[in-house]
C-alpha cells in the first residue's frame, strides 16, 4: 500500500521508515512476559519491557470470545498499534497488549486513545523512575 494513504482513518507510513516491528518469536514474547512489568486496568493488560533496539516491537493479543470477526479483531489491532506510534517514550519496548475486553465497534482513534492513555501513562512513569 503506497505511503500517505488513509485506511481506516490511520494514516500509514512506508514499511522502510516504519517505527515497528513484531515481536514474532516465541522466546522473546515469553522473556517479555517473564521478565517485564506488568500493569492493567478493566480492558487491558500490558507488558512491557526496555530493548536496545529503537523500534517499538508490539504483540496485540485479541481472543475469539472477545471479537467474533477476524475484520473487528484487526480493526482493533491497527488502532491499538497506532496509539502506542504516537507515544513519544515507547520507542526502544517491547510491548504486550492483551484485550480483555472490548470496546465498541465502531471506535475511533480518539476514543482508543482515551481508554489506552492512563494506561500508557503509568507505564512511561514506571519507566522514567527506573
């Protein structure tokens, strides 16, 4: 998909200049689950943990029982991954987000932002006080 174009109201960068990338490997998901912080509140749970690395790396987990559609389920993946791109302190993380509960179905940015950002705050406090 070229750069600059719009899907879902997000607006996409090139893959080249991209601030992600997955954390794919079994391994590195379970050192973050072991040996990362772990903060939540009622619709999500979050692991985190510093790399040295200066991507953000992100896993959005979104279980079948929550989101029936595999189209909502990405949905919301997109906005959750483009919440945590617009965070000035999460490059250089690696990042866990389940979902434990979901929000409706046609949210926007603002209102993922909303629910996402007491959350991601307390998370760069824990990071800046250690």
């Amino acid at each position: 998909m070229p750069e600059g174009v719009k899907r879902d109201g997000i607006k996409l960068q090139s893959k080249k200049s991209a601030v992600f990338s997955a954390l794919k490997l079994e391994r590195e998901i379970q050192n973050v689950f072991s040996s990362g912080t772990r903060i939540n509140n009622s619709r999500f749970v979050l692991y985190f943990r510093p790399t040295e690395t200066k991507k953000i790396r992100i896993v959005v987990f979104i279980s079948k029982k929550i989101v029936n559609t595999a189209v909502a389920r990405n949905r919301m993946r997109r906005l959750i991954k483009e919440v945590f791109r617009q965070t000035d302190w999460a490059k250089g993380f690696d990042f866990i987000c389940i979902v434990k509960q979901c929000f409706q179905e046609g949210s926007t940015l603002n209102a993922v932002q909303r629910i996402l950002g007491p959350l991601l705050s307390s998370a760069s406090k824990t990071c800046l006080n250690t």
